[in-house]
C-alpha cells in the first residue's frame, strides 16, 4: 500500500490461479511471452543463481509489468507502481540518532545501602513499592526483580525524564503450587511506564523509572494472601537458583584458576568442608537487600551501533548491519564484542533468529537477573516494548 492508501504493488507466484493479465498468464511458456512482449527488458536480480529469469515491461508512465520465469515457464506475475511513495516501515533503515553502544557487566555483590550508581542485578528495585509491584497471571506470586539499570541517554526512548528500567520475571526455577489468587490483580492498573510483556509462558514487566525513583527507597514484594510465597523469597539464593546459575565473585572466579597440591578430588573436599558464606547463602529475605552493581562502558568500534539486526542478508543490506558470524561479520571479528553480561545496542548475538527489534535494545545473558533461557540469551526492545529469547 502507498502512502496516501492505493495499492502499488501487487505479486503473484505460482501454483496462484488467476485469469490473463495484461496477456501474460501463469504457466505461459517463455518462448509466447518474447512473441507478446519482444522488447521485454532483463532486470539483474540475486535470484538469478536459483533459476529465475526476471524480466519488465512498462505499460504505461504509472504501471509496470513484472514476469518471473523458471524452467522456460513463467510462475511471477506482478504489477507495481513506479512512481509509488510508500511509507517507512520502522527500523528498516539505520538510525543516525543512535551512535553508541554499551557493555554490561556485573561486579561483586554490595549491600544496597551503598546504592550502585548505574543499577544492579537481583535484590530489590527501587521506586516499586508493594502497591506497585507486579504480581504473575499465571500463578499469582509477586514477580521477582531481576534488575534495574540507569540508561545512557540516547536508550532512554521514553523521553529524556525517564532514566532507568526495572525488570521483573515470573518463577522460571520452580513449579509453583496450584493458587486460587490467579488473575487477581498484580497491579495491572492504568500506569504508561509499565509495560507487560508475555512469552514462552512467562510474565515479564519493565517499569521506567524517573530520577527521583531510581535514587527512591527499596520497595518490598508484597504478603498476598492465598498465595505461595516463592522459592525466591524463602530459600537462599544458592538454594533457589543452584549454583552453576549465579554469577561468580571476583575470590570465586580466583580460587577456580588456582591449583593447589593435592589433586581436584582433594581440593572439591576441602572446598566441601569450608563453612558458607557470602550473598549465596544468606537467607532470601536478606539477600534482597543485596545486589550486584552494573558496570556501563562504551563499547568502542562496533560499525552496527543503531542499525536493526534482521534475519536475511538483503533486509541488513538496507540498514548497513553486519551479523557477527557473516563472513563480513568474521572478517571484521565481530565476535570480539560478545563477552558481556548484558549490552546495549550494537551487534546483536541472538541464539537462533534475529527478532525484529529497534536498534535501541538490550540483551541480556541468564546471569544478568537469573533468568532461565535454556541456556540462551533474551533481546528487549526498548522503543516497541518487546521480549524475545532463544536457546
């Protein structure tokens, strides 16, 4: 459709039955149509290397006439509009206003006291207090705060008064127990900077937040009745997560590059025996007033900062992105940019298809929040409002 609401263009392919158009009729063999059209033009198109031949004749200043063939028949037929003025469709080209990315990375967990000044991951968020905080349409438990980051301005895509995001996940680590609280409310009242998100099952809910409430008191999750208090809440979280799913601290990521006399079967039994300690075994109700502040560098000399990622090369052509595994991608070692906790904007490393989202994106790892991804990685889009993962 064109901009002012008339059809510019019109394709259609074989087996479609459909009567004569313009004398060309699908399955009509090549040889009658140069008898029709002699003066037929060939037009260059990459298809050409799985059999087609593409070919146009011009009816008239406003209509053009376009023939597919394949195996000396033809089976396209299409009619367009040369002199057509469509509409941009959204992030199909790149974004000048967009002009850096950033890396994400977690670093040892402090008490919340000592609020970290670019957000944190788990614990609690700010500015969401019991009256706010979103509650699971799926279980009716309070979801759980996976983190807040303060943005760099040019991802603050709500306007320049709101700063930071919050995000919250429904139980991905357990089966809650059935609940009669299901669809009671969760605070799903009228509020523009929250933003519910659904997939694969599971509730996800993004608040933006001012300065004011980024720099506010903790909230707290509040006490509903009838419902399950989650694992989250009431177990510790080396208990809850495991410990292959939580980020390691700078002491734990040391002792694993050290080897000491003795052998591993004897270093696991030492280890074993050492009391515990740290944010892992503290209690849930105590390990939320801790959290795991969030570093934010810029990430220098990625060419596909505020260009949308799209799944086939002809749709990347039009924004200018690279994938990272392309051979241009390799070439260029595009991979160099994947070792993050999170990042912001950039070259995108999806696990399977490349969704379509705005440049202006975060990606997230498992261990930014203590997702369950199957082992793969989510996108959100921070114009459209959208979540996606793979593993």
């Amino acid at each position: 459709m064109t901009a002012d609401g008339r059809l510019g263009e019109v394709h259609f392919r074989a087996p479609f039955e459909l009567p004569p158009i313009h004398g060309v009729r699908m399955g009509m063999p090549a040889e009658e149509l140069y008898r029709l059209y002699p003066g037929v033009e060939r037009i260059s198109d990459e298809r050409e290397k799985f059999g087609w031949t593409m070919l146009k004749t011009n009816q008239s200043d406003t209509l053009t006439l376009g023939v597919g063939i394949r195996e000396d028949v033809v089976r396209i037929i299409s009619l367009t509009d040369p002199t057509a003025v469509y509409p941009e469709r959204p992030y199909k080209y790149a974004d000048p206003s967009l002009t850096a990315a950033y890396d994400l990375m977690m670093t040892d967990p402090v008490d919340l006291a000592r609020r970290p000044d670019s957000g944190w991951c788990y614990g609690r968020p700010p500015g969401i207090d019991a009256t706010r905080w979103p509650v699971s349409t799926t279980n009716g438990m309070p979801l759980r705060h996976a983190f807040t980051v303060k943005l760099p301005p040019q991802y603050c895509t709500l306007g320049d008064e709101y700063v930071a995001i919050s995000l919250f996940v429904d139980e991905q680590w357990e089966t809650p127990p059935a609940s009669g609280n299901v669809g009671t409310g969760g605070a799903r009242r009228a509020d523009p900077r929250r933003f519910d998100m659904e997939f694969m099952d599971n509730d996800y809910v993004l608040f933006w937040l001012t300065e004011e409430e980024f720099a506010a008191p903790l909230g707290a999750p509040p006490a509903i009745e009838g419902a399950p208090v989650p694992g989250w809440l009431s177990k510790s979280p080396l208990d809850y997560f495991g410990e292959f799913n939580l980020p390691s601290t700078l002491a734990e990521q040391q002792e694993k590059n050290v080897c000491l006399p003795g052998g591993l079967a004897v270093n696991e039994l030492l280890a074993a025996a050492r009391p515990p300690r740290g944010w892992k075994n503290l209690p849930g109700t105590e390990a939320l007033d801790y959290g795991w502040p969030i570093e934010i560098t810029l990430r220098e000399g990625d060419p596909n900062v505020g260009k949308p990622a799209r799944e086939f090369r002809h749709q990347n052509e039009l924004s200018g992105y690279i994938a990272a595994y392309s051979e241009e991608g390799q070439a260029l070692g595009l991979e160099r940019f994947q070792d993050w906790h999170a990042h912001l904007g950039g070259t995108m490393f999806p696990m399977q298809g490349y969704p379509d989202f705005s440049p202006f994106y975060i990606e997230i790892s498992e261990i930014f929040g203590g997702f369950n991804f199957g082992d793969g990685v989510a996108q959100i889009d921070l114009k459209e409002m959208k979540l996606e993962w793979a593993c």
